[in-house]
C-alpha cells in the first residue's frame, strides 16, 4: 500500500468521515486540502435516486455558473453567413460551415465545446463518431443547438457547464478552482445542486440526493449533507 504523505495525512485529519458538511463547510475543507503547486479544479459529484436506463429518468441539462468555471473554453461553431458573423463577433475561437465539417472528421479536435446552428446539423450528424464519445456533440437540450449563437458563445465563454446522469446515477462537474473565493465555490456548487433538483424526474422516487461529494484535483473528497439542501429546497428550514 502506498504511503501517505504528512501532507496529506494532516489534510486527512482535519475531515471527519463521518460527518456530512454544508456546502460551504466543504468548500473550505476542499480549498485547504488543494495543495498542488497547480490551480487546482474543484468538482463535485452528486449521486441521484435514477435510473438512468429508463428514459424518463434522464437528467441532463446545462446552467452558467455564478462565478464562471475558472477555465478558457475553446469554442467551435458551425455556422454560415450572418450567423458565422455573430458567432466570431460573439468570441467563438473556431467558425465555419462544411469547410469545418471537413476538419473536423479529418482529425481536427482542439476546442472544447460545439455549438451549431440548427440547419447545419445535417452536416453535424456524420461526426456523431467524433464528437459523441467526448461529448461534444451538439444538443439542443442543452443550448448547443440554436440559431442565437451569440448567447450561446457567451454562455460557453462565461462558465456555462453542462451536466448528464452517468450509468450509475452519478452527476459530476467542475464548480471552479481551487482560488476561487470560498463564497464562490459555495454559490457555484449551490447553483449545480438547485439546477439538479429542478430537473428530478416526475417518475424519480424515494430520495433524490442520495449524496454529495465535492473534491479538488488532488485533494480528498468532502461528503455533504444533501438533506440539508433538499430541506432549504422545499422551505422545510
């Protein structure tokens, strides 16, 4: 078994295993425990009461954090005339119309986010095999296909974070860095968690935050109370 450093032996001890923090309280567990000499990124998990094989029991959507995700997103977007303009006048890093298609199957991938106006999705769809497996590919569920690529580039540049059910019920996203503000990361975090209870399932049933978990790049996890938040959700403290 590898041997803990006493770094990370005294991070270790300042986190009670046993306790389930506020948001807040774990915030500022996570920015004492993220000791690398990088800006570290702070993420959370939440664990939902899905089952994401039924259809009705997707979650997935997208939200802008608060306090941006402290990371430079490169953003691609397939457009043509007028909506190509407003695309690049919005900050887009990459723009264009089949030209682009073309690049992009040939092998071309550094960007981080696609937005696409809907009448190039036909084009789109034949690099479902590129983007899909990272998760690129352009949804509308999420804001990436439209027609007001303006907001969407803005979104995407702002600290816009999309989210989606994994097999085992799992939501993870980046909620900012590790320099952030405590009360930034709290808020960021609040607002990831508020997004998910407003996209429970009608047919989701028993607890819906089972638990929360927030963690830097190289720091340990902080579990959180999720009853305390579901109970401020519904006026219940």
């Amino acid at each position: 078994m590898a041997k803990i450093s006493k770094k990370r032996q005294s991070i270790n001890a300042e986190i009670d295993t046993t306790k389930r923090y506020s948001l807040s309280e774990a915030a500022e567990l996570v920015k004492k425990g993220a000791k690398a000499k990088f800006d570290e990124t702070v993420e959370i998990a939440v664990r939902l009461g899905v089952n994401p094989k039924h259809a009705d029991q997707m979650v997935r959507g997208a939200l802008v954090l608060p306090h941006g995700t402290g990371q430079t997103v490169r953003v691609l977007v397939f457009a043509k005339g007028e909506k190509a303009k407003d695309a690049t006048e919005a900050g887009a890093d990459f723009v264009g119309g089949d030209e682009l298609v073309q690049r992009v199957s040939e092998g071309f991938l550094d960007f981080d986010q696609v937005i696409a106006t809907p009448d190039m999705m036909g084009q789109v769809g034949k690099l479902g095999r590129v983007l899909g497996p990272r998760g690129l590919m352009p949804n509308p569920k999420v804001g990436t296909v439209t027609f007001d690529v303006k907001s969407a580039v803005r979104d995407s540049k702002g600290g816009k974070v999309e989210y989606r059910v994994e097999k085992a019920g799992i939501v993870h996203a980046r909620i900012g860095k590790a320099s952030f503000a405590l009360e930034s990361i709290t808020e960021n975090a609040n607002a990831l968690v508020r997004a998910l209870l407003r996209a429970k399932p009608a047919t989701a049933k028993g607890t819906y935050l089972k638990s929360i978990t927030m963690s830097s790049t190289m720091g340990p996890g902080v579990q959180v109370d999720p009853a305390g938040i579901a109970a401020e959700k519904t006026g219940e403290s």
